[in-house]
C-alpha cells in the first residue's frame, strides 16, 4: 500500500516542481509542467502512436483469441495440448522474445525478408522505416496477446453449462445461431474484462519501443510510457515526467470507465 | 436420411478442418521459438548467407558456449531467482493474513479498507515508478535485491484473489475450531490456507512469472552488471551485438527463455488456473 498510494499522491506532487532528480533543490512551478505538456509535440506523438498500437493490437488480439478459444475448446482431450502451444508466447520471457523477433526482421538476412525474397517480392524495413516500425511492433504485440486472450476466453467458455447449448439445438438452432445467440451474450463478462485489461496493457506498452527501436525512427515509436522514462530517467525532467505519468494514469481511468458505462448494458451476468 | 448421411459427413469433417485450423495457426506461432532454436545452431558463416535455409546444415554448440564463458549466466539467473522469490515470499505472509481479515472478520472500516485495496490493482506500475525511483534512491537501495523488491512487497490482487477464495469457506468450520479454543491465528493457518492451497499456488506461479519477467523496474534500479537480472542482462547484450552475433543472442535467448518456459510446462494447468482466476475475478 505503501507503495502505491502514497506515489500515487507524490507524483501529483512531483508533477508540480521543476526538479531534475539529482540536486537537492526543486521550485514549485504550479501548471507549468501540464502547460508544457500540452503544447509539447513529443505528447501528441506518443498519445498517437500509443492509441495506434492499442488500436492495432487490443480488437485483433480479441477476434482471433475468441476464435481460437471456440476451435480448441471442442477439441476434447487434446485441449491442454493446443492450450499450451498458443500459450507459450505468454509464457516466455518478453525481452527474449523480443530479441528474436529484432532477427526475424532484420532487413537482409531476417526471416520475414528472406521469405519475400523467395517469392520474388521486394523487402520491407520492417524496424527502419518510420512507416512500418509501429505496425512491426503491432504484429509481436497480437502474436503475444492471442494465446494470453484464448486461455481467458477459454475459461469463460468453461463455465457456459452445455444445457444451454443442447436447449438451443433441440429449438433448431444451427451453430452459426447458436454461436450469436448463446454463446456470445454469455460469454460477455469475459469480454468485458478482456478488452479492459488488453486495452491497460496495451496502452502501456514501454518493453518493445525501448529494446527494438528505442522510440526511433524518427519518434514513429515513441509511446507515452516510453517518453515518461525517457524524460525522468534520460533528461532526468522528473516534473515533466511525472506531469505525463499523471496524465496517462487519468487516460487509463477514464478509458477504463467508458469501457465498462458503454458495455454494461450489453453484458449478461448469469 | 439424406440428411443424417451429411451429418454423418459433417461430424468428420469438422475436427479435421479444426485440426487443420489450429495447426495452420500453430505454426505461425511456433514460427520465433524455431527461427530462434535454429539459429542459436548455426555457426556464423551460415547464418550471413542469403538463401533461406531452415536447419543447420553443421550443428554447433559453439554459441552457447561463447555465450557461456562470456557473461556470467548463473549469476544473473540468481539475481532473477532472489528477487522474483523475495517479492514472492513476502507477497504470501502479506496477503494472507488480508484476505482472511477481509473475507472472515468485522471491523470498523473493513468495506472501506478493502476498496482501497481493490483500487491498487488498478493503478498502473508506471505511475507510481517516479516517486518509488526517488524512495529507493534516498534509502540507498539502488542496485539491491531490496530495491529490486521493494514495490512489490504486497499484492493488491492477490489479497483480492485469496479472499473470494476464503469467502467459499463456510464459516461453520471457523466456529467448530473457535470453540475448540484455537484463535484466529491458529484458524488462518491450521484451517483457511490449507484449503485455500490452490488458489495459493496459482497466485504464486503467477506472482514469480510475472517478476521474473519484469523488465521496467530493473531497468531504473539495477546500475551494475552484476546485479542484473535476466530480462536485463539480454537486453543490454543485445545492445552490445545487435547486428553482429545473431548466432550468440539466440542462444542467450534460449538460455534466457527456457527456465520459465520448463517451469511453465511442468506447473501447465496450475498456470492457466491462475491466468483464469486473475481473467475471471480480477
């Protein structure tokens, strides 16, 4: 508690001062901090490309999670099996993955361009050039988040009684009807709570900007955590930065909140 | 009788074609875990070749090797060992006796202590990153297992998911030992956390992974390199080869994924039960 209330508070605090985390002095500064963000550049950019990547990765990462939780959860005895295989990007660690991912791309000899190469297509510059970099990032953040999202959606569907089902078919319901009308509407609270927690990940994405592109090229990946770090702990702003942190934390809450007014209405508790 | 003939046609074709599915989808996620296998295999001068080839056509072991005798791998395994246990441990002896409080006994302010508890899990690490930099900086703990820790002593979540667990405990059981004289100390640990073993264990397995991967929090508090932990150590050795010992990196890779991974495989079920329990009820 300790730790999370009370910098909850010190950051609203810091976020007043001009400090920059080494001298023992610091100047109260009032709004300053929130004016120079607003009129900051470098915001509107990492607020952009942090909504793209969210955009990019959270109703992919759900589509494909959900219907892969549909295909596997009918596969009886094998269904740890397929669990595990589409688990295992979860289940690995990041940073490592990361790093594989930086030599699949790499612009010569990486994986993705060997393939184009062999069917006669001309390469990408998949980390550098500014116009693909964040979609780049995009595709490791679906290929991450998938497996993560089926075992969530799987467990949802887990506790859908089979009764309900039985009852729909014996009514002449097909699959396709029962899919829309049974499976879908009961299985909203689970998708209600994966798209908060996916859009919260998401919109805090920091470990690929800073291993693979380190924000670059040209800013096209600078995402909002990544700009915090960058202004407290390279230009050591710690006012400016925490002004920042301050400011996503309320994105979140907000987003967070809309989420659940928009689609209360729509969620069916058994 | 048409009709039950297609049926008959469907019921076999369907498991097929979701074999089919699933194993498509299979392969493109397997895709990096063998591109990085393979290449940690290969000795330099095939891997800066042109042409696409999957398998190494001289098999080495040459890369780990280097790897191997060029870092000291062991240590930086421990660094992540210590941490994600230390936060573990204290995480376990803290929630625990939370969520009994919660779940089990009426004090004065207890609804509004547990909201407060509940609004921890929503307040992300990145907020609170600054002010912890400057708490840990002034208490001298950079580049300590104790700095390392020390922002994930308790769990939010965990208290929350102990006490729904705790909540399914009929109080029935509580009263039987409080008659027979055992306080509520004796009830917590001779009665509620045997019982609330699974979700224990499920809470642990996903407390350790998650730690063990941590990247951002090291990243500010680690400033030597043999403190460095895991996720840190492959990063920074990425920065030194990025572009030159392909070979080299996918066989830190390996050796940096494959102790979660083994863990991950032998504790499978348990794992999924706690991504379950966090997706459900968190």
């Amino acid at each position: 508690m300790v730790f999370v209330y009370i910098p909850v508070f010190y950051s609203l605090y810091l976020s007043l001062l001009r400090w920059n985390l080494m001298s023992p002095r610091s100047t109260f500064v009032g709004t300053a901090n929130y004016e120079r963000l607003m009129a900051a550049p470098e915001f509107w950019n990492a607020f952009a490309n942090s909504v793209l990547y969210l955009l990019g990765t959270v109703p992919t990462s759900m589509v494909l999670g959900l219907a892969l939780a549909l295909l596997v959860h009918r596969t009886g005895v094998l269904q740890g099996f397929w669990r595990s295989v589409y688990f295992l990007p979860a289940a690995s660690t990041f940073i490592a993955m990361a790093i594989v991912w930086q030599w699949i791309y790499h612009p010569s000899i990486g994986l993705f361009n060997q393939g184009l190469a062999a069917l006669r297509l001309s390469p990408i510059p998949w980390l550098d050039d500014p116009r693909y970099s964040l979609w780049s990032l995009i595709i490791i953040g679906n290929w991450q988040a998938v497996g993560y999202n089926m075992v969530l959606f799987l467990a949802g569907l887990g506790n859908i009684p089979s009764e309900m089902h039985d009852a729909a078919a014996v009514d002449g319901a097909d699959a396709f009807q029962r899919l829309r009308h049974v499976t879908i509407p009961v299985l909203s609270p689970t998708t209600l709570f994966v798209l908060i927690i996916s859009s919260i990940r998401s919109f805090q994405m920091f470990d690929l900007a800073k291993v693979l592109t380190e924000g670059g090229p040209v800013r096209s990946t600078e995402v909002l955590v990544y700009v915090i770090w960058q202004q407290a702990f390279q230009f050591f702003d710690i006012g400016f930065a925490s002004a920042l942190a301050c400011v996503v934390f309320v994105m979140l809450l907000a987003f967070t909140v809309l989420q659940m007014r928009l689609f209360a209405s729509r969620v069916h508790y058994q | 009788m048409i009709l039950s003939g297609r049926r008959r046609a469907r019921r076999l074709v369907a498991p097929a074609a979701r074999t089919l599915v699933l194993g498509a989808g299979a392969v493109v996620v397997l895709t990096p875990f063998v591109w990085m296998l393979m290449t940690s295999l290969k000795p330099p001068q095939e891997i800066f070749i042109a042409d696409f080839r999957l398998l190494p056509a001289n098999p080495t072991l040459q890369n780990y090797a280097s790897v191997w005798h060029g870092a000291p791998i062991p240590r930086y395994l421990l660094n992540s060992f210590v941490v994600a246990f230390l936060i573990l441990v204290s995480q376990l002896a803290t929630i625990t006796p939370a969520a009994y409080a919660f779940a089990k006994l009426k004090f004065a302010g207890r609804d509004v202590c547990f909201y407060l508890v509940l609004g921890m899990m929503m307040i992300p690490a990145h907020i609170t990153m600054i002010p912890n930099f400057v708490t840990v900086h002034r208490l001298g703990w950079l580049d300590t297992y104790w700095g390392l820790a020390a922002p994930f002593l308790t769990s939010g979540f965990g208290v929350f998911l102990l006490r729904q667990f705790f909540l399914t405990i009929p109080d029935s059981l509580i009263d039987a030992a409080r008659i027979d004289g055992a306080g509520s100390w004796r009830v917590m640990w001779q009665i509620m956390v045997p019982l609330a073993w699974p979700a224990l264990l499920a809470f642990a397995i996903f407390s350790f992974a998650t730690h063990w991967n941590d990247y951002f929090w090291p990243l500010l508090v680690v400033r030597t390199k043999t403190m460095q932990t895991i996720p840190l150590a492959l990063a920074s050795f990425q920065n030194q080869e990025a572009g030159t010992l392909w070979g080299e990196l996918m066989a830190a890779a390996v050796i940096g994924v494959v102790p979660l991974l083994a863990f991950f495989l032998v504790v499978q079920r348990r794992f999924v039960e706690g991504i379950t329990f966090t997706g459900l009820k968190g």
